[in-house]
C-alpha cells in the first residue's frame, strides 16, 4: 500500500467538504482533478536501440523519493517495471516563471511517468495554463512549452518523440541511439552542468562506496554499483552544456530545489 503527500501544499483544496451519502452507483460525481500524461526517457537507462529503460535498480530503490517531496511508496521495487523516482513540476507560464507544485512519481521502463500505485497518470486539482519540468537525481533537467491543464481532461507530455519537445536553445535533449530523445545523463553534483567535475566526483565515489550494489547518485548508468563506467559518462555529453543556456534560474535546474 502506498501513501501519497503528492497534494501536501494543496491539502486544504484537495480536502473533500461533502460527503456523498447514497450508494447509488448511477449517480456521476464531477470531476475534480486534471491529469497528466507525460513520457519520458533517461538517457542513462537506454541501451543501444532499446526501446525500453532498464530496471537495473529493482531491489535498492528507496521506499522514500529522494528529491524531499515527502512521498512514501513500501511497494516500489515490487511493483512491475519501476525503473526509478522521478520529479515532476509545475512551472508558472506568465513571468516570472517559478516552480508552482511538485510532485514525486515513479517512471516505468516504456517511458510513462504515473502515479505511486504504478500505473495511474499523475493528477493536479488546479487548472490553467504550466510548463511541465521533468527532474532525475543524475539528470539534467528538461521543461516543456506551455501547456493547459483541464479539469476532468488529460493533457499528453512527450518527451521522447523530437528534440523540439523540452524548450531551450541548445539541445536539452540527448538523440539515443535508438531514434528517439531522452534527458541527458551525468549531472551528479547537481550544479546545472555536465563537465568533468562530475566525472572526478564518480571517480571520487569509487572509494567511498567500495563497489558495494546500493542507490547511489553517482552511479550514472544505473547498475546499482560506481566503478569506472560511470566516470565517462560526461565525454559522451557536450560538456559545455550549462543549464544557464536553457533560461533557467541560477540553481533551479538542480533535482533538489
Ligand atoms: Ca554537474
Ligand atoms: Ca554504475
């Protein structure tokens, strides 16, 4: 069984004042929540041209996110084709863009980004108009254009498809190998840039971890142990690539704020 906090900030809006008293099935409540279809694939997680992400993690992911949204999941790594916690935010359209609500959610092996029960889309009780910001502990972070939010309607978020698909002038998407667009790998120390300071901070994990299997955010491929592999992850980047030139706030790039 799962527990979501998911609302935690919107807790008195979301709170039911009515309770329905008939158990008559006919009767349709209204809807109450907008939903979100967002698709998704991790750079580090993709082999070749696979089209789906490994699940190399299955058995070491913790049962709490790791991004402090506050979400608790027991089941996660029993639930089938979990490949990771994922962050999704919601994004002010007009200026000054900000980070409006966030939300911790799992990402399953074909890409869909759903809900702690492992299947259901994510849901937000207040419409209107958001860019959608998809965030990974060793990812660089990706936005999307503007998009609606509808009571009662489902609005689709694909990442995977074009590299148009996360706005920003300098490819925030990485063209894998197998055809489609993930988020790009090998950001560790969460400064908004892939360089070789990452690569020395993997290097510098080797001997901290001692190769023991666990969840570590510097094991960039994501095979549960650091070792050599994951300090090059950076050359297959460009390593000039700097959230600055996305537009960003300074620091807001970063999975943990
Ligand atoms: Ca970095
Ligand atoms: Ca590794």
């Amino acid at each position: 069984m799962c527990y979501s906090f998911f609302f935690c900030n919107l807790l008195i809006s979301c709170t039911k004042n009515v309770k329905k008293e008939s158990t008559d099935e006919s009767i349709v409540e209204p809807p109450t929540h907008a939903f979100l279809d967002i698709n998704v694939y991790l750079q580090a997680a993709i082999s070749g041209t696979n089209t789906e992400m490994s699940t190399g993690l299955t058995g070491v992911i913790p049962t709490n996110d790791p991004y402090g949204v506050g979400v608790t999941c027991p089941d996660i790594n029993t639930i089938p084709d979990v490949v990771d916690w994922i962050k999704v935010e919601l994004w002010r359209a007009e200026i000054p863009k900000e980070k409006l609500y966030s939300f911790s959610a799992l990402l399953l092996k074909n890409g869909k980004i759903v809900d702690i029960d492992g299947k259901s889309f994510l849901k937000h009780a207040q419409e209107g108009n958001y860019h959608i910001v998809v965030k990974h502990r060793n990812h660089m972070a990706i936005m999307s254009a503007e998009v609606s939010l509808k009571i009662g309607s489902t609005t689709s978020v694909d990442f995977t498809q074009n590299a148009t698909a996360a706005i920003g002038g300098n490819s925030p998407l990485y063209h894998l190998t197998n055809g489609f667009y993930g988020m790009h790998y090998g950001e560790f120390n969460h400064d908004c840039d892939i360089s070789n300071t990452d690569g020395q901070e993997a290097w510098d994990a080797i001997t901290s971890h001692g190769f023991t299997p666990g969840y570590f955010n510097d094991d960039f491929n994501m095979d549960k142990v650091v070792n050599v592999n994951d300090t090059y992850v950076y050359s297959s980047n460009d390593p000039d690539y700097k959230a600055s030139l996305y537009g960003w706030p300074a620091g807001s790039c970063t999975p943990y704020k």
